[in-house]
C-alpha cells in the first residue's frame, strides 16, 4: 500500500480548490483499488447555502469526491509512463445511493474499487463512509485521457 499527501494529489490531478475533494489517498492496489479522505469542515463554502440552519453536504459533491479518488488510484499507477495521461473524464454514473446525510466536523471516507477497464475507459464501484456507516455509493465510468 501507498499512502499519499494533499501535495501528491495535487499532481495527479488537475482540481484545485474549491473544488479538490481528495486530501489523503492510500493506494491498496495499483490502478485497482483505493481509499481517500476528505476532512468535511463547517467552514467550507457550499455549507452557506446547503442548507444554512442544517448544514448537509451536497451527494454531488460525494460522488466527485468518490471520483477523484479513483482518478488517483488510475493516474498513480501510470505516473511512471512516459505520455502519462494528467485527466480523467466522467462518462457515465449508475446505482448511485445516498444513505445517511454528511455533515460538518466529520470524515468522509472514499472506497472506490476497479471493476474493469478496457484501453482508456475505466468502470469502479465506489463507497464512501462516515464513522464506517455507508453514507453514498455508485458505479461509474471514466475516460483517461
């Protein structure tokens, strides 16, 4: 397993904030399986309006968050190839679930794991938890490009 910081990420991938919703990933299996972590503060600005008297974190930005992670599991595993690709597209999102809410002060845990690929389009199953209760889930395509 690879463990990598909030620098490492940010040269993976090309989000930045506000919109970087990794800021730890370990890597279980190169290009197959990871975990990422995002500290959920109250101070981050969708809370304002999402929604201010019962701040809620929005499943959006959940599924983009199980997303970046499985982007850096992907471009980890290439980062060593010479034309290594530096995005990864959405192409399609199925099964998405949304369990329990997400709010402020906690840590939003990211389960993303290959379930096939084939040339550059990529297929995970993605989880994400709170204090290990499934709070949301998906399956998703992405294009590496």
């Amino acid at each position: 397993m690879n463990s990598y910081n909030r620098d490492d990420i940010l040269g993976f991938l090309p989000h930045r904030d506000p919109f970087l919703w990794v800021d730890k990933i370990d890597v279980i299996t190169r290009g197959e399986e990871g975990v990422g972590y995002k500290n959920i503060t109250k101070d981050m600005d969708f809370f304002r309006g999402h929604f201010p008297n019962n701040p809620v974190m929005p499943g959006v930005l959940q599924i983009e968050a199980m997303a970046q992670t499985a982007g850096c599991v992907v471009i980890e595993a290439l980062k060593d190839e010479p034309n290594r690709p530096s995005q990864v597209f959405f192409m399609s999102i199925d099964k998405v679930k949304f369990r329990q809410m997400v709010v402020p002060d906690c840590q939003l845990q990211m389960r993303v794991k290959k379930v096939k690929s084939h040339g550059k389009v990529y297929v995970f199953e993605a989880k994400s938890y709170v204090d290990d209760k499934l709070v949301s889930e998906a399956t998703f395509s992405a294009l590496v490009g």
